[in-house]
C-alpha cells in the first residue's frame, strides 16, 4: 500500500468499543445500530475537515459505509465494499441464529463468520491467531454487542435502475468459497452494472484482504485510476491480467476528478494534495 497512501490520507474508524485494549462497556449499555454508527460519520468528516472520501470497508464496517453513502451520495466518491451482506436477517437466519447461539460461544459464532469452513477445518496459522485475539480480548463484551448489532441490521434495499442505489462507483470484493460468497453476488445484481466492479478472488477465503493483500492492493489502485486518481502510476501484469474486468466499470464518473488530479499534478511538477479516504473495518 505504500505507493497508494503517498497521493491519500489514510483515517481508520474503529466502532464503539472495537480498538485493542478497549474497557468492557458497563452492563446495560445499549450499543448504537449500524444506522446510527453511520450517522456518526457525518462528525468524523467534519472533525477531520474532509468534504469527501473513498470508502473502504469489511463486513458491518462495509455496511455501515454503504448506508453512510446512501444518505449522504455527494461526500463519497468511490466504496470498496469487502463482504457485504446488503440484507436483513430473514426468519430463517434469525431462528438458525438463535439456535447456533445456544450451543457456541460468541467467539465460535464469530469464527464462523470471519473464515470459510475449509479453513476453519485446516486450521490455518490466520484462524489460530483470530481464535488466540479472540480468546484473550478484554472487550469480547464489547464484540458481542457490536456482533448483536449486525445481526439485527437492516435491509439497504437497493433495487438495480430504483431509487436506492449508489451514486459513485463501486468495488465489491469476496473471497471464493468465503461465508458471505453468496450475499455478495447478489449485491452485485442489484447493482448498476456500468458503476461497479465485482472482483471474486480465487484461494483467499474469508478475508481476502489478509489472504491475498498484493492482489487486493493491485486491484484497488487499478479503482482509484479509474476515478481519475494515481494517473502516472504504473500497473504491473499482475493487475492488468487479473483485474482488466474492472476497468470500464471503474472508469463511469471519473472525468471529474480525472481532470481535478490532472491540473494539480501539472502545476510546477508538484505532486498533488493528498485527497481523503475512510476505512471503517470489523
């Protein structure tokens, strides 16, 4: 990421209660919905006096950023959605889940949904140092809140050509094989297909973004070109083999900042200003 965090500045929001080292909340707090985590954004932009950010996000976090983008289209310009799941719980998925919650712990539960079951069964080095985090956080309180929170989401009702639907383009990303597999391809479809850029990544399990970072990275720069961002940047084969499907989606609303990052970096051979971006991760 190093040549991507030179041309922008980086904020990591952790939700309530989520950063290393965080007290357990007393009992009986009442933990914000993921509505209301989203319109806690609108304070962070203004504290860091950003007008506009490219959003990344995982899991709630990518939830949270996608109705923070529904409710206010004009302050983003771009969303890396990593494992949404757009939907509510039905009654099905609410009853399994009570019934899950019955016989695991909220550290199983939520092992289950971070890691496809082939890893969970391979036990690979990632799951035992996820299940050692887990075992020794002082906040699991705190998570299990969070975790009730995201469990108890609503639906973003988006609807491919309706009302509801993202502004800016979009790059939703899942690992093949990965737990939320299916809930991501069918945000894909209702998603307007000239703005968005669905990237399903071969061997990356659960969370592509700790599994196949070099790609991922690749991937998101090859985004951002697209918006008109990192113009003189140069894409490796990798990229260009391995995301060249993203390019036309990619490239929809750029010709406003294309020309924007363009004009500054001409100015007396001076890089441009960093621009913002915003990842909210779980």
């Amino acid at each position: 990421m190093q040549e991507i965090i030179k041309n922008f500045v980086v904020i990591h929001v952790d939700a309530p209660g989520m950063e290393e080292g965080a007290p357990a909340f007393p009992l009986g707090y009442q933990y914000p919905s993921l509505d209301q985590l989203a319109d806690m954004i609108p304070c962070i932009l203004q504290y860091v006096n950003f007008t506009s950010i490219i959003g990344i996000g995982v899991g709630a976090g990518a939830y949270v950023l996608a109705r923070y983008s529904l409710s206010h289209p004009n302050t983003v310009e771009g969303l890396v959605l990593i494992n949404i799941d757009p939907n509510a719980k039905g009654w099905m998925d609410w009853a399994a889940h009570k019934l899950t919650g019955l016989t695991s712990s909220i550290s199983e539960m939520i092992m289950g949904h971070l890691f496809s079951t082939e890893e969970l069964s391979k036990n690979t080095e990632m799951v035992q140092q996820q299940r050692d985090i887990l075992s020794h956080a002082t906040n699991l309180p705190n998570i299990q809140l969070y975790w009730s929170s995201y469990n108890s989401r609503r639906d973003l009702s988006l609807e491919r050509g309706g009302d509801i639907s993202f502004k800016c383009p979009v790059m939703l990303v899942v690992g093949d094989q990965a737990p939320h597999e299916d809930a991501v391809v069918e945000c894909n479809s209702k998603l307007d297909p000239t703005q968005t850029s669905f990237l399903k990544m071969a061997d990356s399990g659960g969370q592509p973004q700790l599994t196949q970072p070099g790609k991922l990275t690749e991937a998101f720069k090859y985004f951002v070109q697209g918006m008109g961002y990192m113009a003189s940047s140069c894409m490796t084969r990798l990229s260009r083999s391995r995301t060249a499907s993203l390019s036309s989606a990619a490239s929809g609303d750029g010709n406003r900042s294309r020309s924007r990052t363009l004009s500054q970096s001409s100015e007396a051979g001076a890089p441009p200003p960093p621009a913002p971006t915003m990842e909210v991760s779980c």
